[in-house]
C-alpha cells in the first residue's frame, strides 16, 4: 500500500560500559547521538536531511546533559538543516521501540513521510535515576495503592521464583548470550549495524561489553546483587539469585532507523529492509514489572494472525536473565531462535537506545538467515511492554 511503513535502513553505535573511562564516556550524548545520524545518513546518501518530517528519540535520563531534547541538540550539532524538529519518548527501557512505533504509525497515517526514530542513554555521564534526584515520584495515590514498591532488580527475582528459575539456569543463559554475541562479534556479523564513533581518544568500532571466557561457573561466583532481608516477610519464596553477571550491563549506546513509506522508498530507489507487521503495548503488575512481554507478545501475535512457531527470530530484552526465561516458559518458542546474536548481558542496556539496538539486530538476524518474520519485546519499569513483528523484505 501507498502508506506502507518500512525500514530502510538501521544503525547503532558501539556499546561502551557505562562509567568513567568506558569507550564512550569522553563523547557527549548530543555527539553521540550527531555521529550516529551522520553514520546512517552517510550510508544513505539518497535521502535528503531536509526532506525528513520528525526526528523521534527514546531517552529515560532527561536530565544533566540530556536534559535537553537530545535529538534537537543532535541533529543541529550533526550539521543538518534547522527546520527539521525533533520529539523525545520516555517509556523506560522501550523508549525507542516505542520511538519506531510512533515513526511507523505516523507514517501509516499519511500524515508524513520520512520519519528517523531512534535513541540515546550515556549512562556513564547522565547515571540511572538521576532525573529523580531522590524524589517520591509516585505520589500519594500510588503510594496507597501499592504499599510496595519495589526496584527493579527485586522484581527480577519475583519473576525467577514465580517461574521456578534457578541461579544456575540463569548464569547459563548469561554465559550463552556472552557467547553467542562473541561469534556473531568474531565473524562481522555485528560490525554491520555498527557505526563508528569519534572519541578524544580515537575511533570506537566495536562494543567493549562482550566477555568472550565468561562461563557459568564464573558467573556463580558472583554475589546476589538485589538482596534485602527486609523484605523475606513479604516475599518468601526470593532465593536472591539474580547477579551482575545475569543481569543487563550498563551501557553508553545510540541508535536510529530510517523510516519512510514504501512508495517514497520506491521513489527514492531504495530497497527497504523489512515492513512493520504489528505493533502492541500493554501493562501489567507494577510491583512484578517484569512480566508484561507476556500479554504484550500474546496480543501482537493474534493481531498479526500469527503464532509463536511461524516467528524465524525472536528479540526478548535480556534486562535479566529470569525475564526472557519466564517468557520462554510461558510462550513455549524455540530456544535456538531465542535472541541468536546474544543479548542485553552481553551488548549492554543503554537504557533510551535500547529499543533501536534490538531492532538492529532483529533486522540483520532475518537477513543473515533468510528469516521472514521477527518478532521484538521488552520489559519496562511500571510494568508496561512494547511488541512489534516485522517481516523481512
């Protein structure tokens, strides 16, 4: 159809663990998120800066240095026409899939064209809860609904005890996603999503969070990262079994995907790389949080007329080991298609680009094996989830 929306092409730059002299740490997030504009623009050089409606940019830390709409800053700083504008999303950890979703829709809708949605989180300059600064940011009424809140990490081990998750089952599936982005790393096969970035200290190419000798055994040595006595009363059944090394790492990260409609593709002479198929995104438990992709991946399957075994490549956000393995649980997918290029434990969680980064890999993973659909979910804090299924072009 005319309105068709398309991904014509997606990047991201490299992964660089988020703190103080990481490979990323020396470069602003504006910067960060400039070259990687340039990096997909320079591999696009049909399309016009100018001609693009809406720059959307997922991003969780608005606050210090990206406290500005960082895709404006961005996009001005990449040299690029003034007239262009620029959003920013904050859905946690799905801001920039749902950033794709918003591109995609508003395409869909006629309302315009070219549309570049993506995102940035420098966690090493602008640190995880920094726009909270301490502050209730519930209020009062949640505050009475839910008389327990709960981080994030203690809500991974409520997803590992309800779905009888052990520590050693989830050190393995660290040490798989470890080795697994290891080979895809080893023969190219991420160095093609992969734009380069430009530091004080020279060019980053390749992500620095991957540790190809991590092993299982390794991992359980680790101590239990989120453990709380106090809270054994109200939830006996924790065995605090979720790690750092089975947990997400923190990241620097940028992404962003070139998203038109298949007849200005056309006319551009440019072959889209695959076409959006379904979007969803649904809410669950806020106290479990992790638990939303469930339901999310439930509802995009039937609204897409699919079911889970006519999927050739499944993304699920290794946030936390226990929440892709809950998911598997309940959703009974092959394991072997199960996030293939390894995951968040081993490329990292740059919170705001993380949505685009997993699409990336999405994207390439039908492409390296001739896939024809894809599907995309993560957990978000508050326990929402967004879902999207493409389909290979």
């Amino acid at each position: 159809m005319h309105n068709d929306p398309v991904i014509v092409d997606i990047v991201r730059s490299p992964m660089g663990r988020g703190k103080p002299g990481g490979s990323l740490s020396a470069v602003h997030p504006a910067d960060l998120l400039a070259q990687t504009l340039q990096g997909l623009f320079a591999r696009n050089p049909r399309v016009d800066p100018g001609a693009v409606d809406d720059v959307i940019v997922g991003c969780v830390s608005q606050a210090g240095e990206q406290g500005f709409p960082t895709g404006r800053s961005a996009w001005l700083a990449a040299g690029y026409p003034v007239h262009v504008p620029s959003t920013t999303v904050d859905r946690r950890c799905g801001s920039s899939q749902q950033a794709l979703q918003f591109a995609a829709q508003a395409v869909a809708s006629g309302d315009q064209e070219i549309v570049l949605a993506g995102g940035i989180e420098s966690m090493s300059r602008v640190p995880m809860g920094s726009a909270r600064l301490g502050k209730d940011v519930f209020g009062a009424g949640y505050g009475a609904r839910y008389l327990l809140n709960v981080g994030q990490g203690v809500a991974a081990e409520l997803v590992a005890a309800r779905w009888g998750i052990d520590r050693a089952e989830m050190d393995r599936y660290a040490a798989r996603s470890h080795a697994l982005a290891d080979s895809a790393r080893a023969d190219g096969r991420l160095a093609r999503e992969i734009v380069p970035i430009m530091t004080p200290d020279g060019t980053v190419d390749a992500d620095e969070t991957i540790r190809p000798d991590t092993t299982a055994e390794g991992l359980g040595t680790l101590r239990a990262a989120f453990e709380d006595p106090a809270l054994m009363q109200s939830f006996p059944d924790i065995r605090w079994s979720v790690s750092a090394g089975n947990s997400s790492q923190i990241t620097d990260g940028a992404s962003m995907a070139l998203i038109m409609s298949a007849s200005r593709a056309a006319g551009l002479g440019l072959r889209p790389r695959a076409r959006f198929v379904a979007f969803d995104v649904i809410a669950d438990d806020p106290v479990m949080m992790l638990t939303a992709p469930i339901p999310a991946t439930r509802r995009v399957l039937a609204k897409a007329g699919l079911a889970i075994g006519d999927i050739d490549h499944l993304e699920v956000n290794e946030a936390f080991a226990s929440v892709p393995l809950a998911w598997q649980r309940e959703l009974g997918s092959d394991p072997d298609r199960l996030n293939p290029r390894g995951g968040a434990i081993a490329l990292g969680h740059p919170l705001g680009a993380s949505g685009t980064r997993l699409m990336a890999s999405l994207v390439s993973g039908l492409e390296e094996t001739g896939g024809r659909y894809g599907l995309q979910v993560m957990c978000e804090a508050g326990g929402q989830a967004n879902a999207t299924i493409i389909e290979r072009i």
